[in-house]
C-alpha cells in the first residue's frame, strides 16, 4: 500500500495491473487502509469550516 522507492511502486503496479482493483478492494487491505488514516490522517467533521476559518483570519492579516 506504500512505497519508498518510486520504482518498487512501479514495479508492484506493472506486475500486478490485471488484479490491481481485487488486491485494492480486498477486505484485509481496506481495513489496514482505514486503521491507517484513523490513526494518522483523520479529518474531523469540520474540516472545511476549519479550513475556511484560517484562510479567513490569514486574509485579514494580509489586509492589515
């Protein structure tokens, strides 16, 4: 699911391309892909109003 070397990546993805979308939606995968952003990449709810907030307050500093 994640590569350090570009050409390992490739590699994977060129020896698996007939197979690539049952590997990607096998079970076992999607439940470690899930884990894995929970764990380190959740977004709350909130998210865009977050977002929208600072690009806010950032342009009134810029005007200031």
């Amino acid at each position: 699911m994640f590569f350090n070397d570009m050409k390992e990546a490739a590699k994977f993805i060129n020896n698996n391309w007939d197979i690539i979308e049952i590997w990607w939606n096998n079970k076992s995968l999607q439940k470690l892909r899930y884990a894995f952003l929970k764990e380190y990449y959740e977004v709350s709810q909130a998210c865009h109003q977050n977002m929208k907030n600072l690009v806010e307050q950032e342009l009134k500093l810029i005007k200031n």
